[in-house]
C-alpha cells in the first residue's frame, strides 16, 4: 500500500514538475480560465503577423500584452507552435531580441516572463528543457542575463537577446534579426534601428505598449496606418487596441478599484489604450465630452468658416452659432494638401456657397503668381467671400479653450481629422506651439475670434414665409 502512495505521491509531484517548466501551456488553451475564446483580439494580433511585417498592440494596463508577445516570441524561437496558431512560422532557428525601458524593467518583466523568476530558470514561456547551459549574465545589474541559447525542433538553436532602451540606438546596430519585441514604447531612432536589423530576412517587429507619452510619432503612424487598412487602403503595419473590457479575467470590481487609483489624465490611456493627454496638451478635453452626434443644422442660425492655407495642406471648417443657447457646432471640415487654389475653392463652395469665411492674414502676403496674394485670387476669380482672421494666437487659443471647457463649442462626430489634431495639439517644453497638424486647430481658433462678426443666416427666398408661415402670417418671426 505504501509504495502505492508513494508512487501516485511521485506522479503528482511529476505532474506539478512538467506543469512549472511547461508553462507555454497555461496560455490560449481550449477550456479554462485563459481559453482562446475569450481574447479574441489577442489571436487576431498573432494572425496578423502573416501579413504585417510591423505590429503594434497599443493598449491598457492589466490585459496582457507583454505576455501575448514574449508568448509569440516562445513559438517562435523553439518553432514548437500550437495547433491553433494562424500566424508568421519560422521552420529554422531564429536570431532574436527583447527590448524594454532599461535593464531592471527588461529583467522584470520580459526575461521573467521568458525564462522564469531568478532562482527558477526554466519556468517561464519557454519550456525548460529547451534552454541550452546557462544564459550569459549582464554585467552591473542584478539577476539579469544578456542572451541565452534556444533549442528549437529542427534541432539547431535559436539566440535570444535581452536589451534596453537606456542602451542608446546604437547598441541596436549592426546584426541582423528575424524578431524583435519591442516592450513599452521605444524612441523613434531605436524604433528605426530595429526596422533596419529585420528587412533584410522579412523579420517581425513586435511592439506593445501603453500609450502614455501621448500620440507620439510612433503612435500617430501606427493610428495613420489603422486608418487607412479601415479605409481598404494598403498598409505595412498592423495596429490593434485592447481594453479592459478584452480582458476577462478582470473583474468589474478590479477595473473599478483601478481606474479610482489612476489620475483622471491618464485613464484612458491605461484603461483602453487611447493615448493620454499630457501637460503639454493645448486642449486637454475629454472628446467625448464635446463630441456630438450630426443634426439638421436650423436655417436661422448663423454660420461661417475659418480657413487655414498652404502647399502641404490647406483646411477648412465650417461652423453654426446657436445664438439662442451662445454654442458654436463645428459640423463640416475640409483638409487636402498639394492642390492648387481652384481646387480648395470649388471644394469650399460646394454646397453652401453663400457662407461667409475667415482667412489666416498672412495670406494676403503670400505670393501666389503674378505677385497676387492667395488671399485676393480666394476672392477675386475664385470668387469666395472672405475677410482676413484676427490672428491673436494665445487669445484665440484662449478663447477655444473656454469655450470647448464650459460646453459652448461642440463638434460633430464626423469631423475626425479635427479631433485628431486635437488630440496632438501640444506645446514642446519651452512652452512654444508644435506647427505640426494643427491646420484644423488654427482654422478653429481663426473662427472662434472672427467668426461671430462675419456669420450669417441662410438666404430664403423671397415667398419663404408664405411657403413656410402659410395662414399663421408673419407677427411670429421675430426671431428669425
């Protein structure tokens, strides 16, 4: 009986064994806690890397990023992949890196993650068995290795590399990889860096991060690219977001209990992965505080336009004055670049041509051809009613923030190039403007200074009221 015991005490303990350095398989099973089916979005990113070269999991705090891509980084690296996977496969060895901030987050999270808790090689995503000798040790930092070597099926090893941000972009130089996981957004010359190390063998880069330096130039193109694939137009890069609400094991208690923890400027960033607005936000409105479904714009209130102008990119936006309630809806916009000013004009035009505008002033300086401003040709041949803006910079931009903070400017949900350069309108640190994609915001703060001494009604015709007042007769249209 007793070596009964003692052998189904052995077996258990063989159990917990494989269990601990196996752990690869606690992670998108078929049933449990962590099944596939319950994180959908997780296997989209995996399958996306058929396709896409670049991808990048933007998303909240707690859903489990860094585990989706150290998890990819395992199948890759060993090339045992599950029978579920949809994904990039690579049928030989690979040369990798894991990359975080520095080399104390880098240890923590992804080597932890990788190879297990100091003390415990072997039980983490990579399977124990498979790690060849001992990893090389980083010099200067505690429990932290530099590389180790990855058995993988086809019998030859794979190299794994553990880097840090802190290192500078040039200690990214120089080799060439098939993967890089890139671990909380990186600096643009590392992001460069890394590109280049994989073109050469179509490599894959992975990154996943929170977005909390704001809509960054990593960022913005990753947001660029996620709007053209929506638009059916090709991309390179793949990007897609995750909330808490893509994370089933948190529970609503957790989410609550977190979110009241989080300064209100950063919780959408950690809690659905849409980029924080940070001190340097020139407007830092929640959007969905001013955002409006469109409506029927009333005929009797008055619009107009501001008009931002230039080569690269010339924009309009057309507003309605609700003077009753004193609310202005930003309810059309208009953005193109590289066209002449015909262009813009017939597209200003069109359908209300009888809406007054407001130009940036200097318009009238710029030299369009044969020493004629832009400003006179707009209005001259191109016959668009237009008077130069009141300029003032910081009372416009002033003005805009009062307005949009005590709900006296709202806009129309279908003005999206507006809200995203609202939401990277910013100052750098000298306190100063970044004129970059911001022609929508100077032609909103052209129209908030202007807009009220030029706006007018829509023209009726002449047997309106009969049409409209018929029998009531017309001692009730004063406010018309």
């Amino acid at each position: 009986m007793k070596n009964i015991e003692e052998e189904l005490f052995s077996l258990l303990q063989e159990k917990e064994r494989r269990k601990k350095y196996n752990k690869i398989k606690d992670f998108f099973p078929d049933k449990g806690e962590f099944r596939r089916e319950l994180y959908k979005k997780h296997l989209y990113f995996f399958e996306a890397g058929k396709l896409y070269q670049e991808r990048a999991l933007i998303a909240a705090n707690r859903v489990g990023k860094s585990v989706t891509s150290m998890c990819e980084l395992s199948y890759h690296l060993t090339g045992l992949y599950p029978d579920w996977w949809k994904g990039h496969v690579f049928d030989e060895p690979i040369d990798s890196w894991a990359a975080g901030k520095t080399s104390e987050t880098t240890r923590d999270i992804l080597q932890e993650l990788l190879l297990g808790k100091a003390g415990e090689l072997g039980t983490g995503l990579i399977p124990g068995g498979l790690i060849i000798g001992d990893p090389t040790r980083k010099i200067g930092v505690p429990n932290a290795y530099a590389d180790v070597f990855i058995r993988h099926k086809s019998g030859g090893r794979s190299f794994l590399g553990f880097k840090s941000y802190i290192q500078g972009f040039e200690s990214f130089q120089g080799t060439v990889k098939h993967v890089i996981c890139l671990d909380e957004e990186c600096p643009m010359d590392i992001y460069a860096e890394c590109l280049l190390r994989t073109m050469t063998v179509s490599g894959l880069m992975l990154c996943t991060f929170t977005p909390l330096l704001g809509m960054s130039h990593l960022v913005k193109d990753f947001f660029k690219a996620n709007k053209a694939f929506k638009e059916g137009r090709q991309v390179n890069k793949f990007m897609i977001q995750l909330t808490w609400d893509d994370a089933p094991h948190l529970s609503e208690h957790e989410k609550k209990r977190l979110l009241e923890s989080i300064p209100p400027y950063q919780r959408k960033a950690r809690s659905k992965g849409i980029p924080q607005l940070g001190s340097g936000v020139i407007y830092p409105i929640d959007e969905e505080d001013i955002k409006v479904k469109p409506f029927e714009i009333p005929h009797y209130w008055p619009r107009g336009y501001g008009l931002d102008v230039g080569w690269n990119r010339t924009a309009a936006i057309w507003g309605a004055w609700d003077r009753e309630n004193n609310i202005w809806y930003l309810y059309r916009e208009y953005y193109m670049g590289q066209e002449k000013p015909v262009v813009h004009a017939a597209a200003i035009n069109s359908p209300d041509k009888w809406i007054p505008g407001c130009i940036d002033p200097k318009s009238d300086n710029v030299s369009s051809k044969d020493g004629q401003s832009l400003l006179a040709e707009y209005t001259g041949v191109l016959e668009l009613d237009l008077i130069p803006a009141d300029n003032t910079v910081e009372a416009g931009i002033l003005r805009t923030y009062n307005m949009l903070s005590t709900s006296r400017l709202k806009i129309f949900n279908t003005c999206q190039i507006w809200f995203e350069e609202q939401r990277i309108y910013r100052r750098d640190h000298n306190g100063k403007i970044v004129k970059d994609d911001d022609h929508l915001m100077d032609a909103t703060r052209y129209l908030m200074m202007t807009g009220p001494d030029i706006a007018i009604t829509e023209p009726v015709e002449d047997d309106y009221y009969d049409k409209v007042i018929g029998k009531q007769g017309r001692s009730d249209v004063g406010g018309y």
